[in-house]
C-alpha cells in the first residue's frame, strides 16, 4: 500500500474453481466458466516456462489500463514471487486468453508512479491485495500486459 490507511479486512475467497482446473473450465468454455471469480474478471496467462520451455498457463485477476490488461503477482502474499511472474521476466512474449479472444502481448513490470497508480486500480479490483502485501516483505509486481498487433 502506498498510504497510511488501514486495508479492508480480508475476504476468503471460494477455491472451488482454482488453478489448473480453472484454466481447463475456462479454456473449454472460452471463459463462460472461470472468466467471472468470487465476483472479479480473469484471464489465462501463458508463459514460456523459463527451465522447460513448455507453456504454462495460470488463470489471473485483471484489470484494464487504456488498451493493456494489468496483472498482480501476489501469490496470495507468498514470500516469492509466483513462477509465472518469472517465466515472463526471462520471457515477456506471452500469450492472453480473455473470454473466447486469444491474442500475443509483451508482458512488463511497472515501476514508480505507474505501479502506484495501476496498484490501486487493482485494489479496486481486488481489495484483498491491500492485505496480501501485510504477508510479505517483497514488493508484489504488477503486470501490464500489451497487446501486439497481429
């Protein structure tokens, strides 16, 4: 947080839908399941594992900047950062999925101002990444991901 205010109390989000099964449900339903989470909008995310070179793919949080989507590599306040975040720091070429519309973007760490200001439109988003920065000492990354045009 950026501020001296207190964050909103957590809210447990409901896990039924998680992880690899959430990127299956809304690959197979071009989003119908698994775009709408807990009440917010997600994406799939696919990386170029940075080891393997085999993509990856993790279902996200998102907000809109302009034309960008944002992404926010808490990991729930993990004291690391999560791999996906890693894989696009060695490999910032990615492929979105939103809803039925896949495309290429080039993904990238906002730094200063910009981080402070897309930081709070994804609390907005997600007010529970108010709290996940209590959990840990690292500064979570935030994602812009730009589209490329085809």
């Amino acid at each position: 947080m950026t501020d001296k205010q207190e964050p909103p109390a957590y809210v447990k989000p409901d896990i039924s839908l998680f992880g690899d099964e959430h990127v299956r449900r809304y690959r197979e339903t071009d989003g119908a399941i698994g775009h709408v989470w807990n009440g917010v909008p997600c994406l799939v995310l696919t990386t170029r594992g940075r080891r393997s070179g085999e993509q990856r793919a993790s279902a996200l949080i998102y907000g809109t900047d302009a034309d960008a989507f944002i992404v926010v590599a808490s990991q729930g306040g993990a004291p690391a950062h999560p791999n996906w975040y890693h894989n696009l720091v060695a490999d910032p070429n990615v492929e979105v999925q939103v809803r039925g519309e896949r495309f290429r973007a080039t993904a990238r760490t906002a730094e200063g101002e910009e981080r402070d200001r897309l930081w709070r439109v994804m609390t907005a988003v997600w007010p529970n990444y108010d709290q996940y920065v209590l959990r840990t000492d690292r500064i979570i990354p935030v994602v812009v991901l730009d589209r490329v045009a085809s």
